[in-house]
C-alpha cells in the first residue's frame, strides 16, 4: 500500500519558523536545516556506496531514517481522519508497521542507487518548517528535483515531507489510503491487514 515515492526518503538542529520571528533567526534556521539534509544524505550514500551485506545496509539504513525522519508525525498524518476512529491498539500497529513497510521499500531499492549523488540547494521558509531544495543524480538517469521539508520535532531536526515532482509524499500517500479504506468500509483494520501483506512480502 505504500507509495513507491517513500523509497526516496532515504535521500534525505532547525526549529520551526514562526510568523514574526527576526530575519536573522530565520536564517540560522535555513543554514541548520541545510546543514542537516547535507549530513543525511551523505550518510546514506555512505551506506548504499559502502561495503556490508543487504542485511547489514538494511540494518543501518532503518537506523538513519529513525533518528532523521519523523516517522511517527508522517504515520499519523497519512492516515488522516481515520487516526482519530482508530482504536489504541490499531494505532500501534499500523506506526509500526508503516515504519516497517518504509524502511523495506527503502532497503529493496539500495542496489538501484549505487553511485547515486545528490547536491542541495537553496532553503525556503515554509509554514511547516524549511523546505530544502536537492539534486539527486543516479546513474543512466536524468537529475531529479527533491525538495525536503524539515522542522523540529522533540528538540531535534526532523525530515517531515519530501516534494518530488512537485507532488508531496505524505499528501499523495494519504490519498491513497483514504481511497483504500473508501473501498473498504473505513475499517483500520483492512489497512492493516494490506500493510502486513506487503511486509511480508518485501521482507
């Protein structure tokens, strides 16, 4: 169920913007935030281009997209209103299974990208944070345009959104769910069901 655009949240210390604050503080903002998406994808190129099993990138791929993506805040908002009817235990299960079902599309893709490059660009203040901009170049591919929106969650920098192709991840992946649960009385449980189908597949 999960959109083929979360395999490239791989490729990604800035508190949120707020109407009103000083154009210096904004821009120390837009310089960490650059600084953090520069220091994560060099990360995880470090990890695609370097030696090590599947399991072994698998392993340290899931460990950078922990500690650098809410995964969590992402979670909650592509399930949208069905957040709020989904029981405690529902909404446990399908965090954890969508932090799986990304980490899985992320690390079945890794072989695709060896010698992948990325260069980031300019900062843009945005309601939700600072959005970055990057170049991501694989080879035999043509450059395509990320955008990555980062802000703080729980006193650290958190990457919360990624645009490629001027379409957003969670957007788009929201829409998809609501259309899969549309079609299936709105029950929680059949997307959890689905997410686990698609686990244990890729995994």
């Amino acid at each position: 169920m999960t959109s083929r655009r979360a395999a490239l949240v791989f490729l990604a210390a800035a508190p949120a913007l707020a109407v009103g604050w000083p154009r210096a503080a904004r821009a120390q903002t837009a310089a960490q935030a650059r600084a953090f998406i520069d220091a994560t994808g060099t990360a995880l190129v470090a990890v695609i281009d370097g030696p090590g099993s599947n399991e072994q990138k698998r392993a340290a791929v899931a460990r950078i997209v922990d500690s650098h993506v809410d995964v969590d805040g992402i979670a909650r908002f592509c399930l949208g209103r069905f957040w709020r009817v989904a029981t405690p235990a529902e909404r446990g299960q399908y965090q954890e299974l969508f932090r799986k079902a990304l980490v899985l599309n992320i690390a079945t893709k890794i072989g695709e990208y060896k010698g992948v490059t990325f260069k980031v660009g300019r900062t843009t203040p945005h309601d939700d944070g600072v959005a970055v901009a990057t170049v991501i170049t694989r080879p035999g591919n043509a450059p395509a345009d990320v955008e990555w929106l980062v802000r703080q969650v729980g006193g650290a920098p958190k990457i919360v959104d990624m645009v490629a192709e001027g379409t957003s991840l969670r957007i788009t992946q929201r829409s998809d769910y609501a259309s899969y649960l549309s079609q299936h009385d709105d029950k929680v449980s059949a997307l959890l069901t689905a997410l686990r189908a698609q686990v244990a597949t890729k995994g």
